[in-house]
C-alpha cells in the first residue's frame, strides 16, 4: 500500500524515504481526467518540438530555400529562430480579443518581414462583432496638423497608422496566400486625419458605425474584393494594427494608449485550460516553422534576391541597384497604408559604396531609409546607423538627398552603416501629406563607386561629419531607442 506523503515526514527515516519519492519521480495515482490532461499537453509539447526541429531546417535545408550559410548569416539565422518563438509566445499567450491589450509584434530583438527601423509595431486582438475604443494621449501634435512646421521640443510621432487587418502574412508558410486574400487591410486611419483636441484621441472600432456617431472610427468588418479570384466576400478584422512611425528621434516621443472592449469592462478574464494551452503549444511551433520557410519563400521568388526566378530577364529587386517608388507587393494586403516603396539588392566588396541619389519634386511628409539582411531583419539600429529618417537625413540643394551604403564611414552625412553584411537588400518607404501627381514622386537612382572616390559624386559643398559627430550620431539614437522601447 502507498503511504500518504503527510503521514511520512514525521520521523528523520521518513523524511528520507519521502525524497526518495521525489528524486526517484515515483508518483501517486491520479484521476483519469488528469492523466488525459497530462497526455493532450504532452502531445501539445511533442508537436512543438518536432516543429522546432522543422523550423531549424528552414534555415539549413536547400529545399526551403534559405540564404547561403555564411557564418554571420547563420549567426543571424539562428537568432532570428529564437526572435520568433518569443513573439509567438507573446502573441498566443495575449491574443484574447475579448480582454485586447497592446503588445509588439516587432521590436528590437523580434525583427520580421523587413521592418521599418523607424516605426514602433503593436497589435491588439479583436473580434470583428465587437466593438472596441482606442484612447491615447500625444505629446505636441501640432505637425500633424500642419505638414510643414517643424517642431523642435517633444512632440507625437511623425505619424501614426491604424489599421483593421484580417491576418498576419506567413503563417501558412506557402506563398499561396499572397494570392488567397487571406490578409487584407479592411480599414485605415492616421494621424493626419484624425480628429482630437489637446492631444486626446479615440478611435472607435466596430462592424459598422453607430447611428449618430461622428467621431473617427474604423470598421471590423466589410465586403472586400480579392483580385485574384475577381469574387467579393466579407472579410472581418482579426487585429488592429498600429504603427508609430518616428523621424526626429531627439525630439518624438511614444503615445499613451489602451484598448477596451465595451461589452468586457470589468468583466473576469478566465484561466487558460489544458485545451487552450495545448492549442497555444502546438500553433506556436507551427507558426514559428511556417513563418521561416514563408519569408524564405518571398525572399527568393516575389524578390529574386539571388537570381531570376520567373525567366523575365531581370530581377524584381535590381542588384546593385533602386526601384522606382510603387504600392508594396510582399506583404499582402497589410503593409503600412499609403505608404510607397523602393527597393534594391546591394552586394558590395569592403572597399565599396552604393550611392543613392533621390530627388523629390514633392518634400514626402514622410522618408525612411533601411538595410535588411538575408532573413528580412535590419541590423542594429540602435548601436550603428543602418537607418536614416528624413529628419536625420534633410535634403540638400534642389530637393536631393544622397544615401551611401557602406561598411565603412565614408566620413559624409547620408551614410548607412552595413554593420558588416555584405549582401542584402535596401528599402525605402514614402508617405506624403496629399496624393503626389506622377510627376511629384522621387526619381531614384543607385551608383557603385569605390568607398575612396565617393565625395567625387557629391556636390561640392555636401556636409562632411567627423569621428566625434558620428559618435554623438549614435548616442541619439542609443537614447531614443531606449525610450521608444521602454524596457522598464
């Protein structure tokens, strides 16, 4: 007969036999009900791991298409694997769109799908029958509501985007659903349209607007056309997508912003039950595998990034080389709203530059610049300056701007540190104020030069920066990211 632990501790020979038990891991019988728990979250945990197993073949396995194996390459791979476990977590654990709170699906140490260096990523969880308000507080909004004014003191971010989305792009892991319509943008709103008074905002969210209601809202549901089939159906909001987009990082400062629910204010969230968690166990796995081999695909087919794949001639991202401005194409129907984009592939010696010439007929009310690696990260933007804003990087004469990618400092403004990489990819992103005419988007264009000869394509005149200044470059950025981020 099996003896009580209770009655067994009262003597030193007791005492020890009862860490026998312990140590040896003999346990007491247990109800069937939890026996079955314990074998659904076994199973849960079983699944899990053989997905890891999968995904970490996403970054070996030549059948999903990863880049080549360098070392700084799988260095980066493996830490970008573990990046997506932990935003998978998060985003399972936290995604109750009755109890919706904020979280980041990027930040510093989760980079995905060729983020933006400039923008702070959040999702909340909503359900498209609910109605949900937004409320947040801004410092100075005053160049949101006049695009030209410069404000240098703390103020709101350049911009901010909300957007009502269906999916997050990658979870089939099949390019498929680039074409399926199963991420789409159903509604959007931002900054420069928002209505508020002394930097209050809200925003209401719901399948439809309320009678009388006037204030800024965003519906949750709606008929959407899917161009590839030509059909309509009703598509409905799965997350609402925020995007805080900053260019002068000395002076921006993050919003203050929550989510409710109308219908669950004060309400009781439950426990998560064994059924919940295995459920959680087993889509984290596969998510994290499915993402990997998703964004594998879309680097190596929709983008081309080591050679033509379709036969056309010519590769989507020109090596060497700059898009014209133009809608996104790999991100589904949920990319950042009105925003424009331009990309190429760099792929430079030690010795070498890229240099990027735009010239805007049209100031954009909005200008980013960013490097990605081979699995569609930015490199550290907080230590090194692999990103400039348009803030950071003002235009010169005649409405011109110069980028030169590098990996060494060039010792001029417009430099965009590699840290190191020598093959990836630039983007650019543009947002205007109003809708530019043809005529007033950027002209791009990409040079090779040696790194020595690189001021002999600049104007005369282009502003030179020295070792101090560039240091004092990065500490601003050092402190702005931490702020944006705000660790504690």
């Amino acid at each position: 007969m099996i003896r009580q632990p209770g009655a067994c501790v009262r003597s030193a020979a007791a005492r020890a036999c009862f860490a026998l038990f312990l140590c040896c891991g003999v346990a007491f019988p247990a109800a069937a009900s939890t026996q079955d728990d314990a074998d659904k979250l076994r199973a849960a945990w079983g699944s899990f791991m053989h997905s890891m197993a999968e995904a970490e073949q996403a970054l070996l396995a030549p059948e999903n298409h990863p880049p080549e194996p360098t070392s700084r390459v799988l260095a980066d791979g493996y830490r970008y694997m573990l990046a997506h476990i932990n935003r998978e977590i998060e985003m399972n654990l936290r995604n109750d769109p009755r109890f919706p709170e904020f979280f980041r699906s990027m930040d510093m140490l989760r980079k995905w799908t060729g983020e933006n260096p400039d923008t702070m990523y959040l999702k909340a969880p909503i359900d498209a029958s609910g109605y949900y308000r937004v409320v947040f507080e801004a410092q100075d909004t005053a160049e949101w509501r006049r695009p030209a004014l410069r404000v240098e003191a703390e103020k709101a971010p350049r911009l901010v985007t909300f957007q009502t989305i269906t999916s997050v792009p990658g979870n089939s892991g099949e390019l498929a659903e680039m074409a399926d319509c199963s991420n789409q943008t159903l509604d959007a709103i931002n900054s420069l349209a928002l209505q508020g008074e002394n930097g209050r905002y809200e925003i209401l969210v719901g399948p439809e607007r309320p009678a009388g209601h006037q204030g800024n809202f965003l519906l949750s549901k709606r008929e959407m056309p899917c161009p590839a089939s030509g059909e309509k159906r009703v598509a409905q909001a799965r997350y609402l997508s925020v995007r805080e987009i900053f260019s002068d990082w000395e002076y921006e400062v993050p919003l203050d912003m929550e989510i409710t629910r109308l219908d669950s204010v004060g309400a009781n969230r439950p426990p998560l039950g064994v059924d919940d968690m295995a459920e959680i166990i087993e889509r984290t796995g596969r998510n994290v595998r499915n993402q990997i081999r998703f964004w594998n695909l879309v680097m190596a087919f929709p983008m081309e990034m080591a050679d033509d794949r379709n036969g056309d001639g010519r590769r989507a991202l020109p090596l060497n080389g700059i898009n014209q401005p133009a809608p996104p194409f790999t991100a589904g129907g949920v990319a950042g709203a009105q925003q424009l984009y331009a990309a190429g592939i760099f792929d430079l010696e030690d010795d070498e530059a890229l240099l990027i010439k735009m010239t805007a007929p049209l100031e954009p009310y909005y200008v980013g610049f960013q490097l990605n690696n081979l699995w569609m990260e930015g490199p550290d933007q907080q230590n090194y300056v692999s990103s400039l804003s348009g803030a950071q990087n003002p235009p010169s004469a005649e409405h011109t701007r110069y980028y030169i990618i590098a990996a060494r400092d060039p010792g001029v403004r417009g430099w965009v540190d590699t840290t190191g990489i020598e093959w990836g990819f630039h983007s650019m992103r543009f947002v205007f104020a109003r809708d530019p005419s043809a005529d007033e988007l950027p002209v791009l264009e990409a040079t090779r030069v040696k790194l020595s000869e690189v001021r002999q394509h600049l104007p005369q005149d282009y502003p030179q920066v020295t070792p101090q200044q560039r240091m004092a470059e990065v500490a601003l950025r050092q402190s702005h990211i931490k702020r944006r981020w705000r660790g504690h």
